[in-house]
C-alpha cells in the first residue's frame, strides 16, 4: 500500500514537471500571467486598506505568525495523542521534520540551477506594494523559483498527514494554500512556483521519507537519545 503510494506520488510529482518542459504547453506561462494580474490590478492608491492588509500579510511579523500557527497545529496534533509518552514521540517528530526540512533547503533547493525573477520584475507595467504602502513589506524576489516558502509549509503537511490525525492534517493543507497565497498575490512569486516547482519537489522526495520507514525510525532513534538524556538526568 506504501509502496503504491509513494509511486502515485511521485509520477505526479514527475507529471508536474514534465507539463512545464513541453514547450507546446503554454498552460503554465498562461495561468501565471492570469493569476499575477487578477491580482496587481487590485494594488492601487484607490484601494489603501487592501494595500496596507496585503503589505502586512507579507512582512516578517506575518511569517513569524505563519510559524506559530503551525506550532500551535502541531501541539494540538501532540495532545490528540493518547498514549504516555505523547511528547517525547512528538518532539522526536518535530526534530526529524526539522532535519528533513534543512536537508532539502541545503542539498535540493541549492542543487536547482534553474531560477526566475519573480512577476514584478518582469512584467515592465506592474505595480509594486512596496511603493503604496509605509513600511518594509516583500514583493519581488530576483529568484523566486522554487517558492522555499511554500515547500517548507508542504514539510509540514506531509509530516501532519503522515503522523497526525485527520483533521488537523487536513488544516495543515489548508495552512499551504493560505499562508503561501499572500506571496502569490503580491507578486513575489509566480503561481507555478509554489504549485509547481514546491509541489513537484515535495512529492517526489516527501514519500521516499514518510512512505518508507525513514521517517519513523529516526524519529524512534531521537526518541531513545531523549528517554536516555532523561534517565541520565535524573540520575544526576
């Protein structure tokens, strides 16, 4: 069953990338370009609220934010566990997300030699919030491919799909959608770069971590060193 899974999974992940490497398919340019200015039409001086609300929606304190909500999801999906040594497993949990979330910023994203500016700077004619709105807020990026944002959110809904029960993992999907559309919608990011280029990588590797045992027994692994760092403890 895991197997078939993680094979689903990743000839998806493959179908997602091969529909961007045919150049006979203008789907992705064409859907980018839609999504960009459906929503640069709405950044203007006539609409000063929506500005202020998206410039903040992309600020640090909003990441920040971002953070804690999912902290906040991930200590609901820790107390929805009945058995005794709930925090120890979930700590072991969340330190493994962590590992496998670093090694895929360190060794995947860098290995990625393609990279694109984000819309608003290539598009000659787009509106930049920065320019409307007070305060330090991100609306382009000079490589915005792929959204690192958006994959470190899909981590986490792996993880919570994986470990957690269903409810919250399905929140934890919502959570991708809404807390990478702000970068979307203000023009730091091309819809294919999170739908695409986040998405492709996140099924292709996700599974062969969370499908397999990889997962689970480095997580059991942390879980002894945490039981043997405790005992040792209260030894002392």
């Amino acid at each position: 069953m895991l197997t078939r899974r993680l094979l689903a999974l990743n000839a998806t992940g493959f179908a997602l990338l091969i529909s961007w490497w045919i150049p006979a398919l203008d789907f992705w340019p064409d859907l980018d370009g839609r999504v960009f200015w459906a929503f640069n039409h709405l950044i203007s001086p006539l609409n000063p609220h929506w500005d202020t609300l998206l410039g903040l929606l992309n600020t640090r304190f909003f990441d920040a934010a971002a953070f804690g909500l999912m902290g906040v999801l991930f200590c609901w999906a820790m107390l929805e566990d009945s058995r005794p040594d709930r925090y120890r497993r979930w700590t072991s949990l969340g330190i493994t997300m962590l590992l496998t979330a670093g090694i895929i910023s360190l060794f995947v994203l860098r290995a990625i030699s393609y990279g694109h500016a984000s819309p608003t700077r290539v598009f000659q004619h787009a509106q930049h919030l920065s320019d409307l709105v007070s305060f330090k807020t991100k609306d382009s990026a000079s490589n915005s491919f792929p959204g690192d944002h958006g994959l470190m959110l899909m981590v986490f809904a792996g993880y919570m799909w994986a470990f957690a029960p269903r409810r919250i993992a399905l929140w934890s999907l919502a959570f991708v959608v809404i807390l990478s559309a702000p970068r979307i919608m203000v023009g730091a990011h091309w819809f294919s770069d999170v739908y695409l280029g986040s998405l492709s990588i996140a099924l292709i590797i996700l599974p062969w971590v969370l499908c397999t045992p990889v997962a689970r027994r480095l997580a059991r692994a942390i879980e002894r060193c945490l039981s043997g760092l405790g005992r040792h403890t209260l030894e002392n």
